[in-house]
C-alpha cells in the first residue's frame, strides 16, 4: 500500500477526531504542545512532518496508534492521489 495513502488516512481521521470533540487546530496545539502551523500540517498529511508530531496529537486526543491489515483503497482515495 502507498504510504500517501496511510498518512492521508491518518490525517483525516485525526481531523475528524478533533472536530468531534468541538477542538480548534490552537486548541489541539495547546494541548499537543505544537504550535498550530505543525497541527495543520499533521491535518493536511505533510509527508515532512515526524512520527513525534503524530504522536503528540493523537495523545492529546486521548488516541493511540493500532497497526491493522491495510484496505484497498476507495476510488475516491485513488482519485486524491492523482
């Protein structure tokens, strides 16, 4: 599987996940202790931003990494990529 796709996955459910919870990106950067420009670059799945950075704001969501088997893409995945 495309790591694009895995972090593209990733990054939309961390939006969701903070839009869910009534969080603004400064919100989550406060709690994340990153500033809000790094929150939005987690949330936009920048392929430059490090592991840490994931990590802080999944902690500050109360979430954690769960490694699962990967799924085929949906057509609409395919068509982000292009």
């Amino acid at each position: 599987m495309d790591h694009a796709l895995i972090i593209d996955r990733l990054s939309k459910q961390i939006r969701e996940k903070r839009t869910s919870r009534g969080l603004t990106q400064a919100d989550l950067a406060d709690l994340a202790g990153l500033t809000r420009q790094k929150v939005i670059a987690v949330e936009k799945g920048t392929l430059s931003v490090s592991m840490i950075a994931y990590a802080r704001v999944l902690g500050a969501l109360d979430c954690e990494f769960s490694v699962i088997p990967a799924r085929m893409p949906t057509l609409d995945e395919l068509g982000d990529l292009f």
